[in-house]
C-alpha cells in the first residue's frame, strides 16, 4: 500500500469512528426521550351560531354499564356497540357535556357540570370555563335541563359556596316541585335519596339569594332562547333552543345517553328516566322535529363536543358530529 493509500484508509476510518459517535449519541439521546405526559387538552370547543357563540364544556366523563339500558337485549347492544367500535368492559366510556353560549347581550351556561359531587373523572366545567376565556363571575345566566347532581352541582365551587355569583339560575317548575322537596325525598328508594340532598344543597344559596327562578314549559325567556318541553327524563326536563339569524341549536340535555344505541334504536330507555314511556315518546318525536327544521344539536351526554346533527335513516336515525374546523360565520 503507498503512501496516498494509506493517507486515504486513514481519512475513511477516521470519518467512520466519528459516524459511530455520532450514531451511538443519537441512540443515547433517544433513550433519554422525555416521560409521556399523560394529559389531555383543556375541554372546551367553539362554535358560531350565527351572531352567537357557543362554547362547548367538558365536565368529564363516566362509564356507564349496558345494563341500565331498557327494552333491547344485551346481544342487540353488544352488536350496536361494535359497529361504532366502543367496548363495553368496565361501562360504556360517556361524556358529560355543559354549554356557553354568548348571545350578544347575555352569557348563558347550560348546565354546570358536576363538581364534586361524583368522582375524579368528573367535575371540569370551572376549570375549563377559565381555560375557555372567561371568569365564573362572567356568566349572568345558567338554564338547567333537569335537576340531576352531574347537571348542577357545579352550581358550587369548592367552598360550597355560588360558583356564579352574578347569575340567575332557572329551572322547571315540575323539576324545583320534585327535587327539592324534603317530602319527595323521604319517600323515594334510599339509593335515590342522595340525589335529592346533593339538588337541595346546590340550589340554596339562590334561592336563598332569590336567584333561583322558574319558567313554563314553551316560554321564551330572552331574545333569541326559549324554552323546548322534553320531560320523561326527569318530571321537568327542558331543553333550550337559541336561534340568530336562521340558525338554531337545540340544547337537549338527556335526551340521548348512548349515541350507537338510541339513535338507531330511540325506542330504547334508560333505568334513570323517571317515566321511561315518556322519555321513549320525547325522544322520538324530538328526532322527528330536529330533523325536519335541520336544528343543529347539542347534548349532554354525546360524544365531546356533543355538537351536530341528526340524520335519518332507512331504519332509525344517526348521529353526524361537527367537523373540527375554524370558527366562521359564513355558513
């Protein structure tokens, strides 16, 4: 080998051994990748309604078994369940839905989420109000759909005390009539009982402030937002229709708790409704309704945001979410 040879071999090796270092100090490096962070993002989403916005609210979610499901076998569900590709092992994975909307003039939230009231993977309406912008003293409206604990204990902050100081609060009379009564309470199934505490304790401070206001089923309570009948769920479950220029979102409360098996199948209820037949009627002709005037949905228990439409099928009827895109005011 002569020198220039020798001289080349050289230069080769040499670049060779710094492309091992270099190699084995990538290898090093991604070894050392950072802990996977395990968090999600805040839970909120927005939304135009014409002059309006709409921000939807994560409160969390609970895994609700198939079980509680009526009127449909358990082979029936489990075929639903795959063709949407959700498991039912420990429950069904559903959301709990809370909304923001600005009309202009008023900053309304419907439903407040559940606080503490339930477990750790409930309770975010607060936070996510704060993450979405605004400040719990901001919002000078909170419409409930019914007078569950996941639907107001948020009513409260951690002190117990009003968690919207400048807000009034309205509900159903039917709902305020069954609910808050001690009398009521005493003579429903002792697992219920806990219910009607949790109702009370959110409520008081307003009423005591005389914040705490009833309506009638069809009252239109401010421009733009008026009042949709829905009971069965709960005696005085209500639904609240906002509507600017054309548009109109029908905020539906617990009308549908499990989107793969109601839709297609509305003649099925749940163990929680308060009259089944009913809440079996509401749904159906609610269906009927929202897809003859194309009202855009919103639901408490829809998968996150909870916003979209219903479609009807050949059999039954489908769930067809929003696309996630920019807020815009051209369509």
């Amino acid at each position: 080998m002569n020198h220039q040879s020798v001289s080349v071999w050289a230069r080769k090796t040499a670049l060779l051994g710094i492309a091992a270092i270099a190699l084995s100090g990538s290898l090093t490096a991604a070894a050392a990748a950072p802990a996977q962070l395990k968090t999600q993002v805040p839970g909120y989403y927005r939304h135009a309604l014409g002059e309006m916005e709409v921000t939807a609210l994560y409160d969390g979610y609970v895994d609700l078994g198939s079980n509680l499901l009526k009127g449909i076998r358990a082979d029936q569900i489990q075929s639903l369940l795959a063709r949407m590709f959700l498991k039912d092992i420990k429950g069904i994975q559903t959301a709990v839905n809370a909304y923001l909307v600005h009309t202009g003039g008023r900053l309304v939230l419907v439903d407040a989420g559940s606080a503490s009231c339930f477990g750790p993977t409930l309770g975010q309406v607060q936070d996510n109000i704060r993450a979405a912008g605004y400040a719990l003293e901001d919002v000078d409206t909170v419409l409930l759909t019914h007078l569950h604990p996941d639907h107001m204990c948020g009513l409260l902050n951690k002190d117990g005390k009003p968690a919207f100081p400048n807000a009034t609060v309205f509900a159903a009379q039917e709902d305020m009539d069954f609910w808050l009564s001690e009398a009521t309470a005493a003579t429903a199934p002792e697992d219920k009982r806990p219910f009607f505490k949790m109702a009370r304790e959110a409520a008081a401070p307003y009423l005591a402030a005389g914040k705490f206001r009833s309506f009638k089923a069809g009252e239109q309570l401010f421009a733009g937002v008026s009042v949709v009948p829905t009971q069965g769920h709960t005696p005085g479950h209500m639904s609240y229709l906002f509507s600017s220029k054309a548009r109109q979102l029908l905020v539906w409360g617990d009308i549908v708790h499990n989107h793969a098996v109601q839709f297609s199948r509305p003649e099925v209820s749940l163990e929680f409704d308060s009259n089944q037949k009913q809440a079996i009627a509401t749904r159906k002709a609610l269906f009927v309704t929202a897809t003859k005037n194309g009202w855009e949905i919103a639901g408490a228990h829809l998968p996150f945001p909870g916003i979209g439409h219903i479609r009807k099928d050949a059999k039954g009827y489908a769930w067809v979410p929003l696309e996630f895109g920019p807020i815009r005011t051209d369509r």
